[in-house]
C-alpha cells in the first residue's frame, strides 16, 4: 500500500504503486498546465541529490489544473529487497529540461521523504505505540483473535485495525477519484510508437482498482486486442488499430446491472480489411455507450459467455461504415440484445439486427441517418425505428422471420404508408410496418365500409350490387367481374390530406377523379398516387388496384374541392371473399381548412349505386 501524508512524505511499500496529483503555484498564484508541458518526479537517496533512484516523466496533453503521478509495482522496486524501512528524499519538478520550476522539493520545512518500506509490510505502515506491534503481529499470524480473553491486546488490536481499514478507505477513495492514463505505463500517444502495452496495463490496474482509463487527445497506435471490459472509459484520443480482429473490446457482464460507462471518440485502421472490428461491445447491462467514429460497431451476444446478453443500456454511435447487432451463431445457447435505445446512428455501408438464437425485440432507434447504406432486419420483432433519414442509394430488407417491426421516414413523402419496394424496401415478414413521419400527428376519420355486419343491417345501401353480393357469417363474397360497389360518388375533401382504401383481398379497384370547387374535373397532376396504378388518364381519373397495403391517394393541390370515387370490382376474379372493405380520411387536427364538424362531413357522400 502507499500513504500521503500532509506534509507531503510519502510512505509505499516496495513493489506497491504510487498515485497521485499534484498542482503548482509560483509566486503565490495558481499555475496551468498546458500542453508540452514536462513534469518529474525524481528520488534520490538522503541527502546526495546526485545520487538519483527513480526519474520518471509525465507530459502534459492539454491544459490542466493537476497532472497525476504514477509509479508502477516495477518503479517502486527501488534497489535490492529490503528488511527496514528506507529514507529516501524526492522532489517534483516542472520541465526540468527548458526552465526547471520546483513544485515538490526542499523549502522551510525540509526535504520531502519519500520512505519505502519492506515487501509484505503493508500493515505495518503505520507508526505503532510500544508493544502494539508486536501483539498485531501475533494477530495477523492468527495467534491472538478477538475472541480470546485478553483485553489489553484486544483494544490494541481495535486500534490497529480501524486505523488500517482507515487507511485502506482513503487509499481506495483516492485512487477512485483520480482518472489512469497510458501515459503512466509509458504510452506516447504520437501515431507512430506501438502504446499496446501501457494501454493493456493501464486497463488492467483500472479493473483492479475500479477507477476510470482516460485515454488524452492523442494517437495510439495498438498492435494487438485491448479488453476494456469491467472499467469506465472516457477515450479522448483517437485509436490506431494496426492489427487485424478485434481492436477494442468494451462492456461487462450480462449479470451485472451497474451501469458502465464508455466514451470513445475515434477509432481508425492503419490497414482494414473485411471482418476487422473497430469496437466490440459485450455484456453491458444498464449501460451507457458513445462512440464518435468508427469503422465498425459491433454489438454482440454470446449465449456460451457470461456475456450472454445486451440491455436497458443507451448508444450514441456517430458515424460507422457498419453497425451490426447480432448474438452468436452455431450454438443452442440464447444469446439476446433487447430494451436499448440508440439514438443518431449515422451509417455509411451497412446496418443489420440479426437474430440466430434469438428474436431480438423492442430495440429503439431515434433518428438514425443511412447513407448509401443497405439494412437487414432478420428474425427480430417489436423494434421501432423512428424518424429514419436517407442518403443516397438506400435499401432495407426485412426476411420472412420479421414481424411487427416499426419503420418510420422524417423526410417529407407523400404517402403516411409506403408499399413494398417503395425507397428500396422489401419487406418478406410479417405485420411489419413501413410509414412516414410527416404524417404522425394526422388523425382519421371513416368514409366508407362494407362488412357482412353492415350489408346484413343494411347500415349501407349497395344498391344493384346486392345482386351479386352475399354473405355468411362475418366474410362477404362477391360474384362478379367488374362489380361496382360504389359509384361516382363525391366526396367534400377541403383539409383532407390523403384518402386511404383498404380491403383484406387484393381484388379491388379504386378511381379518384379530382373536383374543383366547382365540381368540374381538375388536370395537371393534382393527386398523387401511391400502390399499382398508373397515373391521370386523360378522363382525369386515377385508377388504383389495392395491394395488401391498400390503396392511397394524397391531395397535393389545395385547390382540389372533392374526389369523385368509384370502388368496383377487377377482372382477375370471378369470386372472392373479404371481411372489411373501407375508406378513410386522414387530415391534420391544426389544418385551418379542415371541417368543423367531422361527424357530419361524410353524411351522405356515398350514394346508393
């Protein structure tokens, strides 16, 4: 263990570490430290100050108010081994080779003593009053315990040891408040000499000691794997991987719900090639995760691990060519990755959410951006994806074990419901829903329905098609070509954004003819269409076959009045059968132009045919 004391002597037992910081002050003011700043601590044996022990150097980064000291197990090996204590006297010194300034040294009160005490006497750093010593000692050999009938060693025993566990707290306090750095262990942080071992070393001493590895701007170059597991990080340099595999390994246990902090501002490769991981996150539980830039992100579950799980944690992830959310294959064992929330996931390449062992489900993701990027959705549910922005060639595949997945544009499309292979998407699951974000406070309101409840009560006349309509139970079956269901009807549509049609049998067709106030037919391409359909035809109509997203067409000139809508049946089927045939229309609450009373808005539109 190490001790400082006020008068700033300093107590460490050979091969034990020696962590610090210290601040100057020159002429009664507070000194900065700035960047290419050098600071020394040197040791010298008792009163030959040119007989030095240990120098060591620590160059400052970027401006601070205090520079850490460290000394590692090997710096404090001074000497042979030692059976008693050894005075040594030490001093810290402020660029020592420019314009040397004393920070720690001789003044009034003397020389600073730097006492370096035997191997295995950490519990007896302390100063002992007479006989105390002893009576510890036969304690520690398991002699005397604090059962036994002896009072006068038990207090001395007491004693002894609240001032150790004393100690001990205020060691650990200390350690835990200060943030390690490579440069400790040696790192240069230049871009060019190889800091893999300081940055191994610092991580391993963080770990033991649970206190935070900040990494300073600068570049550091790693020519192996760093696992960075178990430890808060704050990475303010970038990293340099120059090896091939993994570069950094981030995270925890899946079991342990403390939440683990990692802060990582760039990372880049000297020679990548495909399969190198910039970051592998494991484990985090809980978690808040922030990587600036990167080549590759992995998120990644290993049901055979102890990192068999990633949740409830937070990522904020910059840019990355390739962010992949996967557990491990080739195995039986569950690997999961749910509950977490992403936001501003910029990537450039490649996006996937893969489950192998696994659904993964109820991810969140706010405003990620997909520049020239293609996406996998595969065998995941229930994750949501809102305010989507594209770049570039986009595309998005959701494979046939997806289902119930959300995913939503922010840019401005027509169309609040975007049909398979619109903007690049193909969408092979199951309930998954592709929308547009414009369109989220829109509310809707019901123009038209035909179900076996409604045809049985009569709730709508259907006119001549009754001839060829029937129903059992709740489907109802048509038996005709060419039927038509609706015909010619208008439709007031001031303030409505876009009519919707859908049907659960993709065996209608839909024509939307636009109306001016005056009811006369509009040209010029005042609606826009969405589903299979080919645009205005001369007549001004826009004929519209629904699909299983349905059928939509959105109102882009203001001066359209009312639709003229027709539903009638196609060719491609003598017979068919549905349950719900309807006509919504969707509009803003706040739209100035919207009807004051939606219930009475359609009364009537739909005339008998």
């Amino acid at each position: 263990m190490y001790k400082i004391n006020e008068d700033l002597s300093i107590y460490v037992t050979r091969g034990d570490i020696v962590l610090t910081s210290v601040a100057a002050n020159f002429n009664g003011k507070p000194y900065t430290f700035k960047a290419g700043d050098l600071v020394r601590i040197k040791v010298y044996k008792k009163k030959k100050a040119t007989d030095v022990v240990l120098v060591k150097d620590f160059p400052v980064t970027t401006a601070t108010q205090k520079v850490q000291i460290y000394l590692s197990k090997e710096d404090t090996k001074i000497g042979g081994v030692i059976s008693k204590p050894v005075d040594y006297w030490y001093e810290v010194e402020l660029n020592p080779l420019s314009d040397p300034q004393t920070i720690i040294g001789y003044d009034e009160d003397g020389a600073k003593v730097f006492k370096l005490f035997p191997e295995g006497a950490d519990k007896e750093v302390e100063e002992y009053e007479p006989g105390e010593e002893e009576i510890l000692s036969r304690y520690m050999d398991d002699e005397l315990d604090l059962a036994s009938k002896h009072p006068v060693e038990n207090q001395v025993i007491a004693r002894a040891i609240a001032r150790l566990e004393a100690s001990h707290k205020a060691t650990h306090e200390a350690v835990a408040e200060m943030h390690v750095t490579p440069q400790m262990y040696g790192a240069i942080g230049d871009g060019e000499a190889d800091d893999t071992e300081a940055l191994k070393k610092a991580a391993e001493y963080c770990a033991e000691n649970n206190t935070v590895l900040h990494i300073p701007v600068g570049a550091y170059v790693i020519s192996d794997s760093i696992d960075l597991r178990y430890i808060d990080i704050d990475v303010c340099g970038t990293i340099i991987i120059a090896h091939h595999g993994v570069g950094l390994l981030v995270g925890g246990r899946s079991d342990d719900a403390s939440r683990r902090m990692v802060k990582i501002a760039r990372v880049t490769h000297k020679n990548y090639t495909d399969g190198d991981i910039s970051v592998r996150i494991v484990g985090v539980m809980n978690g808040e995760v922030s990587i600036g830039n990167a080549k590759y992100v992995q998120l990644y579950a290993d049901g055979d691990s102890e990192y068999s799980a990633i949740s409830y944690s937070d990522f904020h992830i910059g840019k990355c060519d390739y962010l992949q959310i996967v557990d491990k294959a080739d195995t039986t064992a569950i690997g999961w990755i749910n509950e977490n929330t992403f936001y501003n996931c910029r990537v450039m390449v490649k996006f996937s959410l893969e489950g192998n062992t696994y659904t993964h489900n109820n991810n969140v993701f706010y405003k990620p951006c997909f520049e020239n990027a293609s996406v996998l959705l595969s065998n995941c549910t229930r994750n949501k994806f809102y305010d989507i922005r594209t770049e570039g060639k986009f595309s998005m595949t959701m494979d046939e074990k997806t289902s119930l997945n959300l995913v939503e544009y922010n840019f401005y499309y027509t169309f609040p419901f975007i049909a398979n292979n619109i903007l690049g998407i193909t969408d092979n699951g199951v309930n998954n829903t592709v929308t547009n974000s414009t369109f989220r406070d829109m509310e809707s309101v019901l123009v038209y329905s035909m179900s076996a409840p409604s045809v049985n009560k009569n709730l709508y006349e259907i006119g001549a098609a009754k001839s060829f309509i029937s129903t059992a139970d709740d489907v109802v079956t048509i038996d005709k070509q060419w039927g038509g269901i609706v015909t010619d009807a208008i439709i007031p549509v001031k303030g409505i954004r876009f009519l919707r049609a859908n049907a659960d049998a993709g065996a209608f067709r839909f024509t939307f003819t636009p109306l001016d106030a005056n009811k006369q037919v509009m040209k010029n391409s005042p609606l826009v269409q969405d589903g299979n359909g080919d645009g205005q035809k001369s007549d001004g109509s826009y004929n519209i076959q629904n699909d299983s997203w349905g059928a939509t067409i959105a109102i882009v000139n203001p001066d359209v009045a009312y639709i003229k809508l027709s539903i009638s049946t196609g060719s491609s089927k003598t017979s068919f059968s549905f349950t719900n045939l309807s006509l919504w229309a969707y509009y803003h609450p706040y739209d100035f132009r919207r009807p004051a009373i939606l219930a009475d808005f359609f009364k009537s539109a739909i005339p008998t045919t």
